[in-house]
C-alpha cells in the first residue's frame, strides 16, 4: 500500500472537486486560514478581508475547471486570485476617493493635482517597482506579461507590484 504525501493528497483533492464540484468544500476548509490571513494583512478592515477572501473562493470554484497541476501547492493558485482581487480593491478605493474629493471641491481642478502627485509619488520609487507599477496599471498589462518583459518570475513581479503598492500607500498617508 502506497502512502500518499500531502503534495499527491492535495493533487487528488483538486481532481476529485474537478469532477464534482461539491468536492470544493475540502479545498476551501484546508486554504481558507491562508487565504484570509494573506488578504487581511492587506486590506483596511475585516469587513473587505471577508469580502475578498469569499470572492478569492467564487473565482477558484467557477475557474477550477480550468486548474492545471504544476505541482505547485494549490493556495500559491488561490493567492495569485487574491492578489488581483486587492489590486483591484485598491484601485476602485482610489477611483472612489478621488470621485469624492471631485464632489467636496466642486471641480477646483483637484483631479489633475492629485494625478499629478501620484504620478510624482510612482516616479519615487525604486525602477524595478516603478516599470512594474507602469506596466500593470498604465498599460494594463498581466503579471505574466511582465515577468516575460523584465525576465523575472511572476512570484516575483507579485512581490515587486506588492512592495510598490506599500511604498504608495505609505508615501500617500505621509504628509510631505
């Protein structure tokens, strides 16, 4: 009797939901602390945490058909949904805040100021995070587009876009 070691385990699990989605269930109950942890340390609230991490597992469940084994753990998938789904969190947030500030100001021109200082702000950052930065958000390109374009690994363009994000945020909530 051979015995399976948790990497076979895993690939079993994902065949077997493949089949029968009602076999997602065991997915989720072994990813779901990494997932929400990986998603809460990166969002303001718990509220978007939950929110997030709930739509991190809709996408797997409705995209699992197209899951291909590489051998790699199955939560490096679900945190690469996760991560596009902050990034786009992130973005509507900066959309919703600028709309505001719009309305606050009554078209004084803040829109393009605040452009402006964040065009400044990502021309502060270091020229790896800044390219990706560029790349991703500007001209809308993918983390695998980008770690093709720089020779880097997609893990790696994900760490970058990350650190970037941070850099941003902190240079945002710093008054100058």
């Amino acid at each position: 009797m051979k015995i399976a070691g948790p990497e076979a385990l895993e690939r079993e699990q994902i065949e077997a939901a493949q089949r029968d989605p009602r076999q997602f269930g065991v997915l989720y109950e072994n990813n779901l602390r990494a997932v929400f942890s990986y998603v809460a340390r990166r969002l303001p609230s718990r509220q978007e945490a939950e929110d997030v991490t709930a739509e991190v597992f809709h996408q797997a469940l409705a995209g699992l058909q197209t899951f291909c084994w590489e051998g790699r753990p199955f939560v490096a998938w679900l945190l690469g949904i996760a991560a596009h789904l902050i990034a786009k969190r992130w973005q509507q947030i900066g959309r919703s805040t600028v709309v505001a500030e719009e309305i606050d100001v009554e078209g004084h021109g803040l829109d393009a100021e605040r452009q402006a200082m964040y065009a400044q702000l990502v021309e502060r950052l270091p020229e790896d995070q800044r390219r990706v930065i560029e790349r991703r958000f500007v001209y809308q390109q993918s983390i695998r587009e980008i770690a093709q374009e720089l020779g880097r690994s997609e893990g790696a363009v994900k760490q970058l876009q990350f650190r970037a994000l941070e850099n941003l945020r902190n240079q945002v909530r710093r008054p100058s």
